[in-house]
C-alpha cells in the first residue's frame, strides 16, 4: 500500500459527458502529479500540483482540468469526454519537489471507461 | 528537455535465468534520480529500484541490479533467478534533483514488457 488512494477505481461513462476523479496523497505529501496511461502506452505527464499551487503542466487537453485543495488531496476534472479519453488515470505524489530519494508514490489508478 | 528510452518493446526469460533490459537517457543536467518501476497485470506501478546520479555505486535490491554509466546516459536493469512473478512491464524512469524546478515530474520510457518461460 503506497498510502495514495484514488476514487472511484473503475468508472464507465458515454461521449459527451463529464467525470470528476479524485486523489488523496500520502499524509504530509504536498505535491501531487497527474498521469495519463492510454491502453499500451506509457505514462503521460498531465499535471502537478504543489501545496495548491499549479507547478507544471504536460500534455493536458483543454477539456482537462485539476485543482490540489487546501487539505492538499486533488482532483482531475475531464468534461466533454470523447472515446480516446479511455484509459488510466494514476495520481502520485512525493514529499516536495525533489524530496530525499525523488520517489514518486503511485495510488492504484482510475480506469476510465469512454462509451 | 529530457527523454528516456527503452528500445526493448518486449523480452523475454526462462525461470532462473538472468535477463538485462536497457534503458537510456537524455538530460543536461548533473543531479538526478532513476528509476526502474514494475507494472504487473493489476496495472499497479510498484518501485523496483532507485539511482542517485551523484552516487557512482551501482544501486542492488535482492535480486534486482542496475548498471549506471553516467557518462553514457545509460541505466539498465539486471534481473536475477528470474521468478514468474517477475513477469511484467517495466518501466524506466528519470526525475531531476533541482530543487525548486518545475521539470521534476517523472519521466517514463515507453516501457519494456517482460515475459518469464516456466
């Protein structure tokens, strides 16, 4: 257990619609990264956070956006969903910016589900 | 910016064995970390082994090894009496150690999936 929960686990949703996908990070992490894996594929950077502020941002699509919270857990809001928007979402997250040993934590994915 | 490169799509090992999957990277910078990341069939990614740039000695965990040739961006893994469970995708990974920067998110290679013969 890596300490970063992600909810919900499993989602399937139709074209058009909007989901909101949610992460907690490790207690005392302050950052948190967004990545995308498609069916396949690699990881792609969408986003990081770091203590509520945007720090970095990837490949992330206009539809796509985030936000960390004051109580430090974020969420990943992707609207107008389309087919090739299926795949999974990983949260991760790491003491701070580098950290001692630069370890990124991994929760255990969101799969979305476009139909 | 930096990349990471795994040009192995898919290997492949008997039980026992010993197998090396490659990775190598690009960057212009002196201070990082690596990273070797397993991703089995439950899609979670599971750290299997980390390097510190600045530390010339080879990083080992059990049965996993790496080999870091600073000089050569190159940082392969080694896998020992490989074990079915092994069986996975592997992924490569590079994280840059400068405080403050907004490039320290991690950077994946595109992954090498591994295969063990029983």
């Amino acid at each position: 257990d890596s300490g970063v929960t992600q909810t919900p686990k499993h989602l399937i949703t139709a074209t058009g619609q909007r989901v909101t996908l949610r992460c907690s990070p490790r207690s005392g992490d302050l950052s948190v990264y967004w990545y995308q894996q498609s069916l396949d594929q690699g990881l792609q950077f969408l986003i990081q956070y770091y203590n509520g502020e945007e720090r970095a941002k990837g490949n992330i699509l206009e539809r796509f956006s985030a936000q960390q919270f004051p109580d430090l857990h974020s969420e990943l809001n992707l609207s107008s969903l389309e087919l090739g928007d299926s795949a999974l979402y990983f949260c991760a997250s790491s003491v701070g910016l580098a950290g001692v040993t630069g370890e990124l934590f991994f929760g255990e994915g969101s799969r979305l589900t476009v139909l | 910016a930096q990349t990471v490169t795994q040009s192995q799509p898919e290997m492949s090992v008997q039980e026992a064995e010993t197998v090396t999957l490659s990775c190598t990277y690009d960057t212009s910078e002196s201070d990082y970390y690596l990273f070797w990341y397993k991703q089995p069939p439950s899609r979670q990614m599971i750290l299997v082994i980390r390097q510190e740039a600045y530390k010339q000695q080879n990083a080992t965990e059990n049965r996993f090894s790496v080999n870091f040739q600073k000089a050569a961006k190159s940082f392969s893994l080694k896998i020992s009496d490989s074990q079915l469970g092994d069986a996975a995708m592997y992924f490569c990974a590079y994280r840059s150690a400068r405080y403050g920067g907004a490039t320290n998110k991690l950077i994946f290679g595109t992954g090498t999936l591994l295969a063990v013969q029983p």
